[in-house]
C-alpha cells in the first residue's frame, strides 16, 4: 500500500488484532488500531480532497442541515490505498458481524468476501461507491448520524484521520453516542493520532442485558473544531442507491 495508484487486488495484511477489536467494540463501541497509515500515505490521501477529480458528489452539511463542513464521495474506480483497505479489512469485520447477528436472531453470516457483499447490494438497486474524504475547517463540526444508504447496510464502518491533532488542528473530537433502553445515553470521545483508525458501529450493535442481547444503538459526529484543518477517510463497505 505504497502508492495511491490502482489496487493491485490483493488483500493486504493491516496487523489488526481481531480479537482484541471485538472486545474493544463489546467493551466500549469502538475499538482503535493505531498508525493504520503512514504519515506520507495520510499527506497523499488528504491531498486528494483538492483535486476535482476521481469524486462522484460533493456535500456541502450546512445545505443538509448536517453540520458545517464538507465531503466528498470518490468515484469507482476507487485509488488504489482506498479500494485495498475496504478490501482487506473486510473479512475481519465480516467475522464481528456475523457473530453479532447471531446474538440478535439473524442466522444467515454476512459474506467472507467484501466482492461478494457488493454484489448483494447491486441486487438491491445500490451501486454508487461510499468511501469518502471529510474535510473540516475551523468553526466546522458533524451532527450525530448513522451511514446506512439503503436496505443493505453493513454493520460496520472505519475512519481514518489523516492530519495530525494538536499540529494541523485542534478541537474536532470524533465523538460516539450510544441509546440504551431505558437507561441514559452514553457518550464516547474518541482520541485518535495520525493514520490511527477507528472501528464502531453504523447504526446498532449487540448488547449483553439482564434478559439477553439487545440492540443498542449508536449515532456518531466530530465537534467543533476550534483551528487548523482536519480531514478523514471514511471506510463504508456498503454501496449507496
């Protein structure tokens, strides 16, 4: 994963501890796997936001009542670096999933193969690529959400922050908030480094009760940010309709 060119189609080995993510993620709602990239790698993936091409949209969140800030989703073909790590991380995930989908009632497993899932979202009508560069300048921030596009959902997501906190920017916490029944919201601020990535939740996942499994749901955002610049590759591995 030296270039941002095309993918070469292997799967490439990220060092991700997957029992130690889905602990993380059972614990907490998230788990963190630091120094994804490096620092090159996030100077080159950032630098993309800049040029008008290999995008399909651009958003504008204050026109959506979003936030304030922008993104931009690439197109297909997706840069070589983006397209192996949706890849390559997939399979790990695909494992979390599928035991979380036992814990709440779902039997069928999601596919090993991330082409495989993407083959089940065209059967659904969901073809448009979701991988996408988040760019915040100071005053920005994104409200609480969840990234799902259509009926096919993957329950899983990745972020990457690409410039350095306290350096290229301050403020613009990635910030996670979980709905529990009958009970408060919990709120999580995730601290991440450069090229460090965050797992969590797209929109629920399983929580051990009193009574057994139940779905807790999650919405996630970024603060304001208070200086700097501060942009992120967002990992979906779900396509959109």
């Amino acid at each position: 994963m030296a270039d941002l060119g095309m993918t070469n189609g292997q799967t490439v080995d990220l060092g991700v501890d997957w029992d130690i993510a889905r602990a993380a993620i059972d614990e907490v709602g998230h788990a963190v796997v630091p120094a994804v990239l490096s620092a090159g790698q996030c100077q080159a993936l950032a630098a993309l936001y800049d040029r008008p091409d290999g995008f399909r949209s651009t958003v504008v969140m204050a026109h959506h009542g979003f936030g304030r800030g922008e993104y931009r989703y690439f197109a297909y073909p997706l840069p070589g670096l983006v397209e192996d790590l949706r890849r390559s991380l997939y399979p790990g995930l695909a494992a979390i999933a599928t035991i979380w989908g036992r814990r709440l009632g779902r039997d069928d497993g999601w596919p090993a193969e991330h082409q495989e899932l993407l083959s089940l979202c065209r059967d659904a009508g969901q073809s448009r690529p979701t991988p996408l560069l988040l760019s915040y300048g100071v005053g920005d921030y994104n409200c609480l959400h969840q990234d799902l596009y259509g009926p096919v959902h993957f329950p899983l997501q990745a972020a990457i922050l690409l410039d350095a906190p306290g350096r290229d920017f301050t403020g613009g916490e990635f910030t996670l908030v979980q709905s529990r029944p009958r009970q408060q919201s919990c709120c999580e601020v995730v601290s991440l480094g450069q090229g460090d990535m965050v797992i969590f939740p797209v929109r629920e996942y399983p929580r051990a009760g009193r009574r057994g499994w139940y779905r807790a749901q999650m919405r996630h955002g970024v603060s304001r940010l208070l200086s700097g610049r501060r942009r992120v590759l967002g990992i979906i591995f779900h396509d959109a309709r």
